[in-house]
C-alpha cells in the first residue's frame, strides 16, 4: 500500500477520495469524500503527526524515536501547525504551474524545476 498523497502533484491543488473500498468485504463506495485537515499535510507531516499520537503528544519521546534533537522534532509540529492554520495561496499554485510548463517546454531541466519547487 501506498502512502496518502493530499494534493495534485501538478498544481498542489487539495485531492479528493472518490472511492472506499474493504478488501475483506468486498464492499465499495463511490463518491466524493474530502481529506479535511490531512489534506494541507505532507505524507511526511502525516507520518510525524502519527508518531505524535502514538506518544501522547511527548516531544521528547518522538525526538528519540525519529532520533532527530527535540528542536527539530518541534520545527516539525510548527509547520505542520502553521500548515493547518493557513489556507494554501492560489500564488503558490500558479507558480508551482509555471515551473511545471516551463518544464515542459524544455525551458528549464529536470533539477532546476525541482530546485524551483522546493524554494
């Protein structure tokens, strides 16, 4: 199994689940669902805010276990707060579909465009 992907990795835009499915049931069920709060989360964020739960919250517990300082261990629930309380900006988006073209036209490479993206 894969883990959740949250948003278009084209513009960023917010997924939506459109199919559930048991494997032991066979059940399925079809429309369309929203991510909620997960959606403004990484796979990683997602990853740390599990982690997060399974130790009741304790920083320092979850610094050990990822075995990362306790400050870095709360850079990471910052942004995951700052990330839960923002709405993502339609800037970001255009910007990020920019890059994507000018990618596609052969204008820039491969690791420029990542290199755009992660700034």
């Amino acid at each position: 199994m894969h883990p959740l992907i949250t948003q278009d990795p084209i513009t960023g835009s917010d997924l939506i689940v459109t199919r559930l499915e048991c494997p032991d049931s066979g059940i399925v069920i079809e429309g369309k669902f929203s991510l909620g709060w997960m959606a403004r989360l990484t796979p990683e964020q997602l990853a740390f805010v599990g982690l997060l739960v399974k130790h009741r919250g304790n920083i320092q517990k979850l610094a050990a276990e990822m075995n990362v300082a306790y400050n870095t261990a709360r850079n990471h629930l910052d942004a995951i707060v700052a990330a839960l309380e923002s709405p993502p900006k339609r800037k970001d988006r255009s910007h990020r579909q920019e890059i994507l073209r000018r990618l596609s036209a052969g204008e820039i490479t491969f690791e420029s465009a990542m290199r755009l993206l992660k700034n």
